[in-house]
C-alpha cells in the first residue's frame, strides 16, 4: 500500500491509498478461505467450491467488498504513520471506480488535530491568593463535629427551632387530598427549610399529641405544575418532639472524639487541617486561573468533531451520574422540557472549551518533552488501589493499554500545569 497527501484544508486532511492488483487478489483470496463456508454448491461439499464457482454463480464482486473493507482498515495506521497526521475523528472513505486487474484507489478524508502554538504559558501573571483560616472557621468545624457526636432526646415541651419533630400529614387542596402530600412517622428538623416555606414554622411551640393545620402556598415554580402556585392545608399529627443534646466543647471532649488529651490541642490540629484545605483549594483555583490566561491567550480553532465527540462524552458523564441517584437521562430531559440534542447544543460551549484546554496542555507538555515514568506509572495505579482497598499486582493486571494511556496522559498534564504554576508570576 502506498499513502499520497492530496490536501489539507480547515483541519480535514485527503489522501489516498493506492493498493497493487496483487495485494487486492491477495486479500480477496483470504476473504474466500474465511467465508466459503458459508456457501452450499452442487457437486461440492459445503465450504469445498472453488472461488472461481462460487465468483461465476454470484459475481466477481462477491468477496470484493469485504476484502477492500479489510484493506482499508489494516492499513489505515500505516498511511497515517507514513504522512504522519493525527487524525481525531473517524474518516470518510471513498473507492474510485475499480476494474479487476487494475490497481484501487482509496480516498479518505479525516479530521486531523488542529497545528497550533500555544500562548505564553511561563511567566503568566495573576493574582496570588492566600490561604487564611478565621477563628470562626475552626469553630464551625468544631460545632460540626459536636453536632456529629450529639445524641437525640425526646422532651415533654413545646417544639423550638431546632427540635426534630416525628409526624404524620396530609396535604389537601381545598377538599381534595392530592397525590404525594402524605406520610407517616416522618422526622422533620424544624429550622431546616426542607419542606415548602411556612410549613416548619406552624410547628414550632407546638407539643406531642397536637393536631394542626398547618397553612401554606406552593412555590410558583415548584417542580409538580398541578400544585405549583395553590393553597394547600396539611393536616398534621405531632408524635413526638427531640431535642439535639450536645456534649460540653471541653478537653473530655477532645479525649472523646481525637487522639489529643486537651480542647487546646484539639482546636490547634483542627486549625491546621482547614489551613491545608486552604492551601489547596488556593494552588488549585491560582492553577485554573494561569489555564485560563493562557487560554485566552492561543489562537486555536477546534474541529467541530473533536467538539462533538467531547459534548457526547460529557452526556455520557451525566448519564452515569444521574444513573447513581436512579434516573435516566430520558426521565431527567423529560422534566427538564429538552430533547437531548438541545442539550447536547447547550453544553457544546462548555465542551469546545473543556477541549481547546485539552489540546493546549498536551500541546505544552509536547514542547516540554514531558512523559511519565514506571514509576510514576506505578505510583499512580497504587494510589489507586490504596483508595479502594485492593493489592497494586491484581489492579495493575486489570489495566490494558487505553487505561494505562490515560494515566500517561493525566501525568503529562499535571507536569504541564505544574511547570506554568512554578513560573507563574504573582501578584
């Protein structure tokens, strides 16, 4: 086979694949041994007629077709090696008219990466951001974890904010009771805004044993259109009323619930690991800003197949995640009054860009010469298997050679980034 460059034009590279009658004749005779078995013929066991029977009963293209096809696509890689293009799309295919005993010519056509040169990428100047942690901070941590550490009491008293009330009610619209307004030995924290505004408050002062109607106007955008913008009364039966009883903030607290034998001590670790989280959060928002100078910065025209192919992945990401909360994409574009093509087209944006970020780091890690290591290779699978609980050798055996890519990939960007970080200027 030999590859001719033909063109390029807007990131669609042409050319052709010239295959000889040899290599045809070659091919299609491989076709015939893999596929006459397939065929019954008088005078011969089944997979035993001869090709040129077989041709002379159902035409002289019957394996043609198939053998072009498996042409094309073995030697596919060899002529983009030989033209050294990086095609990021599927290609299109065409076969010029073909005479048996001629030579066959194949032209294709593909979207190829974009040739670009990144902006400026070292010394790229932002504002720096510090990393600070407020005494109100650590004591917000510190309710936290007193509130984890809390236990629920019931107590013989009106309902206060705050209180956990066990209830039972029903919603009525007028003097029809409607479809999902009802529940037994519900457990409502009265100050949490978790049922429709006024519904908690009505509540409140209230004891065990009570009946109330409780009063209230559904949202004009509530999720149910049948119930959005109505009056409705719910009749609410009051079981019982909890109060959340939190330990003493003192050192047997911090015996209790840590390693350290003082509040003191505790306060100061606490302290420690919010600045920590500080400092992180900080590097990774400074890192994203540099991204997104440099960004600006690159002339770069995305194909719109790599735009597509990024926007389908992305559906694919939401699909899996809404699948964890147990709906389908379908169910979800239904509620939300879209086709999945106009969500597709909504987040195309966000795709273009998440993709021209793409191209630019690998592109700067090209120019670096950045690569990954087995160790660092290593590293990364171990991290991995360390996070779920598995032994490095059994996950490693699980990685073929696109996971392994990826992890090449992701270490060549974190260098990438890492390197515009430690360049970076700050303000």
């Amino acid at each position: 086979m030999k590859a001719t460059f033909i063109g390029k034009e807007n990131n669609v590279v042409e050319f052709e694949m010239l295959f000889s009658n040899t290599e045809i004749e070659e091919q299609i005779n491989k076709v015939y041994l893999a596929e006459r078995s397939k065929y019954a013929f008088d005078g011969f066991r089944k997979g035993k007629a001869p090709r040129k029977v077989l041709e002379a009963k159902y035409g002289k293209g019957i394996f043609l077709e198939d053998a072009v096809n498996e042409m094309v696509a073995d030697s596919y890689p060899d002529a983009v090696g030989q033209l050294l293009i990086r095609p990021v799309a599927r290609p299109g295919v065409e076969i010029k008219d073909f005479k048996e005993g001629e030579d066959l010519v194949v032209t294709v056509k593909v979207t190829v990466r974009p040739e670009f040169t990144p902006g400026q990428y070292k010394g790229v100047e932002i504002e720096k951001i510090v990393a600070e942690v407020s005494d109100e901070q650590v004591d917000e941590a510190l309710e936290k974890l007193q509130k984890r550490n809390s236990r629920i009491i019931d107590v013989d008293r009106p309902a206060q904010l705050g209180d956990t009330v066990k209830i039972d009610y029903m919603g009525f619209i007028g003097d029809e009771q409607f479809q999902g307004g009802t529940a037994s030995d519900q457990d409502l924290e009265l100050g949490s805004n978790t049922f429709i505004p006024g519904f908690e408050d009505q509540l409140v002062g209230k004891s065990a044993g009570e009946t109330v109607d409780v009063k209230v106007t559904f949202p004009e955008e509530y999720h149910a259109e049948d119930l959005a913008g109505k009056d409705a009364v719910f009749k609410v039966i009051i079981h019982k009323v909890k109060e959340t009883e939190k330990p003493e903030l003192d050192d047997e607290f911090a015996k209790d619930v840590s390693e350290f034998d003082t509040l003191d001590e505790l306060k100061a670790d606490t302290k420690a690991k919010l600045l920590k989280e500080a400092e992180t959060k900080a590097e990774f928002d400074m890192k994203n800003a540099i991204i997104d100078v440099v960004y600006e910065n690159t002339e770069l025209d995305v194909p719109e197949d790599m735009v597509e192919s990024q926007a389908v992945e992305m559906l694919d990401e939401i699909q899996m995640q809404l699948q964890y909360q147990g709906i389908s994409l379908e169910d979800y574009l239904k509620y939300m009054g879209k086709t999945i093509e106009d969500y597709k087209n909504e987040i195309k944006p966000d795709a273009y860009k998440k993709m021209k970020t793409r191209l630019i780091i690998d592109e700067i890690a090209n120019i670096e010469n950045f690569d990954a290591t087995e160790e660092e290779i290593n590293a990364e699978i171990k991290g991995i298997a360390d996070h779920y609980g598995m032994e490095f050798d059994v996950l490693k055996k699980e990685f073929d050679a696109q996971n392994i890519e990826l992890i090449m990939q992701d270490i060549r960007n974190k260098k990438t980034i890492q390197l515009m970080y430690d360049t970076a200027v700050f303000k």
